[in-house]
C-alpha cells in the first residue's frame, strides 16, 4: 500500500504524550496519523486537507472536542468522528452522539479495543450488536428515558414510587436486552436503533 493510499487520521489531544502514544498505536494499523494538541489547529487544517476519520479528545484548553465535532459536521458532516474523554457520564455521551459522533470512547483507553474500534470505522463497519425480537416494555421504555437524563437508580426509584431494587432488576433487564453492560453502550446502542429519542 503506498502513503497515499494509506488511510488517513487526524488526532486531537492537549496531552502531546498521549499524541504520541496513540499515534505510535495506529499506524501499527498500517494508517497515516496526524495530531493535533488544539482543536482549532485541527479544524484550520481540515479546511484544506481531507482526512478519513477524526479522533478527538472532549476536554482541551480553547475549543473543546463537543465544539469541534459540531463545527466538523457543518464542515464535513460525512466524516467520522470518535470521541475520547477521561471525565465520560452519560449527558456527554448523549451530547456527543446528538452532535453525530459515531462512537464515544473512555479513558483510560484500552489499547485493543480502541484499535478495534478504529479498524471497524476505517473498514465502514458498523453493524448493530443487539438481541432481535427481545422488545423493551412500556415500563422499561420510561426507566430507559430516565437512566438517558442522566438520573440515578435511587432518582429513579423516588420518581417512579418504586424500590431502588426494583429499578436495579429493570436497568440489568434494558441492558441485556440491547446487549450492552455499561451506560456508555447503552446510549450508543439507542442512538443506533433509534429505540427511542435522545434528550
């Protein structure tokens, strides 16, 4: 494969150390990387060169990665964006997806399974590991929008004049449901299937 036929990624962290980490790690994948350690340097360079996936960082100095993704999407809304962030719950990673990231990724990152994911972008493969056939109750349906706002199984329970158990057997009931075992697969997985809307 010659450089220009390498595919291309554009990576945006503060930290040059992790620039230099991850960078090292994907071209393992045989990709071209550029880095970045301010968003708007990435932006200033997306403006006059093409790139196949962005990889940003949410909390930087200046422009933060939530505000470069949606000033990329009017810049280039076709371009995949994966998003990192050491400070993940489950507002930002709504926020993210609603802006069009295409995966919302947790720090401290894990070598294999960021690679993975960046294979499985690069390859276009995005297919939807979820059980068929297994439907969300209507009682589910609310808990999930709850658990969507960001409220705890405790609000949860005060909400809905339920036990805080009660709410626990029916967070555990949606997740295996949608083949997910943790908040941030979860908002992937509904912003995916669309099961319901996004707050």
């Amino acid at each position: 494969m010659t450089d220009s036929e390498k595919k291309h990624v554009f990576f945006v962290d503060d930290e040059p150390d992790i620039c230099q980490v991850v960078s090292t790690s994907l071209r393992q994948l045989g990709v071209k990387v550029t880095c970045f350690t301010s968003a708007a340097d990435c932006l200033k360079q997306l403006r006059s060169q093409s790139c196949d996936l962005l990889i940003a960082d949410v909390k930087m100095p200046g422009m933060n990665g939530l505000e470069l993704l949606s000033q990329v999407k009017h810049l280039i809304p076709s371009l995949p964006v994966l998003i990192i962030t050491g400070y993940g719950d489950v507002p930002m990673a709504v926020k993210a997806l609603k802006l069009g990231a295409l995966d919302f990724i947790e720090k401290p990152l894990n070598r294999e399974s960021f690679l993975s994911s960046v294979e499985s972008v690069l390859k276009e493969d995005t297919r939807v590991h979820s059980r068929p056939g297994e439907v969300l109750t209507k009682t589910e349906v609310k808990v999930l929008r709850l658990i969507l706002q960001g409220k705890s199984t405790r609000e949860i329970a005060k909400l809905r004049h339920r036990s805080v158990r009660t709410i626990e057997d029916e967070r555990r009931r949606i997740m295996y449901k949608l083949g997910v075992d943790n908040l941030v697969d979860l908002v992937k997985q509904v912003a995916v299937v669309r099961l319901v809307e996004l707050p």
